[in-house]
C-alpha cells in the first residue's frame, strides 16, 4: 500500500511533464512570456489586414469632385450627384459630357441651353448605370472645365425595398386564396363578394409593384445633375518693357513734327485770311482822312 501511494504522484509527474514538452513544441502555442505570440496555419490567415469599410460614404475630394468607394452591394441605394462647373464654352463642354454618359451605357434625360456667345449657360441631366456611377463622375472631372460646387448623395432604401416586396409577396397570396374561393362560389352574392375584393386585392399589387419597380430603377441607374456656366476670361496684364530710349527718341520727334503741323496751319490760317483785318484798317484811315479834311479852317 506504502509503495502504491509512492507510484501514484510519480506517474502523475510524468504525466503532466509529457503534456508540458507536447504544448511546447506545437506550433502556435505561446513561447514565454512576455513575447512575441507565433500563429499557426489558420491563426495566419485570419490575422491579415481587413481594410476599413466604406459603407456609403464619400472618398476624399479630387478637383472638386467627392468620388464615391464602392457601396456594399448587399443593399439597395439610390445614387445622386449635382456638379456646377464654369468653362469657356458651356454648350461645347456639355457636349462632351453627354458623351460621357452614352458611353458609359447611360442617357440625357434633360438639356437645356441659353444665353448668348459671352454669357452661355448649359444644364443637363445624366442617367448612368449604378456601375458606372463612380467612372462617370470621374470623366466629368476630367473635362476641360473648373469645378466650383459638387455634391454627391446616397440614399439606402434596402428597407424600404425589402418590405415593398415583402407586402407585395403577402398580397400575392392573398390574390391566390381569392381565386381559389372564386372558383369554389356556388352563389351570386359569394362571387360578387370575392370578386370585389379580388379586384380591390389586385389593385394594390399594381401599386406596390409600381413601388417596387421605381425604387429598384433609381439604384440600378443613378441621376447626375451638371450645371455648366461661362468662365470669366481676366484681362492678361500688360507687359512692362524696359526704357528704350530710341523709343523716346521717335516719340519726342512726333510730337516735334506734329507742333510744326500746328504752326505752319496757324502761318497758312493768317496767310489767307490775314488781309481781312488790314482792309478794315486801310478802310478806317481813309475814312478818318475823310473827315479831317471835310472840317472847315477854323
């Protein structure tokens, strides 16, 4: 009995010395402490960098722009986004960015152009695929144009849209049940009964698969309003030139030759009508002699 109480805590000593060196040198496990903490296999692939979500937020301004990061495409949201841009030539820019929307498998939904030569004004609506939403806003920076307002906005409706078809699904099977107590009517009054309120039943599946449909167009295509005006062209500075003094020369030399004009005009002005003046005065003295001699001796 002695030896057995003896045995028995040396085999639980080896025991938990053997479970001691197996934890040890299995990989993963934690090697003193503290210290560095080594991952297996598994624990690797997990411990690798998640990039940060970016929900339905915008990325950092480029030109004016905020250019969406992708939306998760588990929920339903309506894009929109409204540019104001001012260029030299509005209606020649916004034929460039009605370019951008076709080519994107996009549309016009609205253009509308005024204004005269120096004053044009251009706006117009672009409908683009979802997809393309951030490509598009991408190209429109590009133009040759300067961006001075912009505004980009994401409405989640995946609640909204959930719900609608969930309503939708419930009135279907209403729909069904109806039908199938019409078929089984045996009276006038029952088929009238159910006929009124299958028609009242099928009129709101028009109206929730009216819903249905307008919100799932809005996030399968989203609206770019642009807004396009007429830069104002600032007057380039006038060169300062240094002192020139031939410059100087030619200009003293003009205004010399343009007081000799002023002078000979005077001398030719005197010249023509000089004589006026000097037969009046002739005309005077005579006058004057006249009358002297006319006077008796006193």
């Amino acid at each position: 009995m002695k030896r057995l109480l003896w045995v028995l805590p040396a085999v639980l000593l080896l025991a938990a010395c053997s479970t001691a060196g197996t934890t040890a040198s299995s990989p993963g496990a934690v090697v003193g402490a503290p210290g560095p903490v080594a991952f297996g296999a598994n624990d690797a692939v997990a411990a690798k960098p998640v990039p940060p979500q970016q929900g339905n937020g915008t990325a950092s301004t480029a030109n004016g722009v905020p250019v969406p990061q992708a939306f998760d495409p588990t929920r339903s949201i309506i894009l929109t986004a409204s540019i104001a841009m001012k260029a030299s030539d509005p209606w020649a820019t916004a034929e460039k960015a009605q370019s951008v929307a076709t080519d994107l498998g996009g549309d016009v939904i609205g253009l509308n152009e005024s204004g005269s030569k120096d004053d044009r004004v251009a706006n117009l609506t672009l409908r683009v695929p979802s997809q393309q939403f951030t490509e598009a806003l991408r190209r429109l920076r590009a133009l040759d144009a300067d961006v001075t307002s912009s505004t980009v906005n994401g409405q989640d409706v995946s609640d909204q849209f959930v719900d609608l078809k969930a309503r939708l699904a419930a009135k279907q099977a209403e729909e069904q049940r109806y039908d199938a107590l019409l078929t089984r009517a045996s009276t006038i009054d029952e088929i009238l009964k159910i006929d009124g309120a299958l028609s009242s039943v099928r009129t709101q599946i028009e109206q929730l698969q009216g819903q249905v449909n307008s919100i799932s167009s809005k996030t399968q295509f989203s609206t770019i309003s642009v807004s396009i005006a007429t830069a104002a062209i600032t007057p380039a500075p006038a060169p300062t030139s240094a002192w020139d003094p031939a410059k100087t020369a030619a200009q003293a030399f003009a205004t010399l030759a343009t007081v000799l004009r002023g002078f000979a005009d005077v001398a030719i002005w005197m010249l023509v009508f000089g004589w006026i003046p000097l037969l009046a005065l002739a005309l005077a003295v005579v006058l004057t002699r006249g009358r002297r001699q006319m006077r008796p001796a006193a």
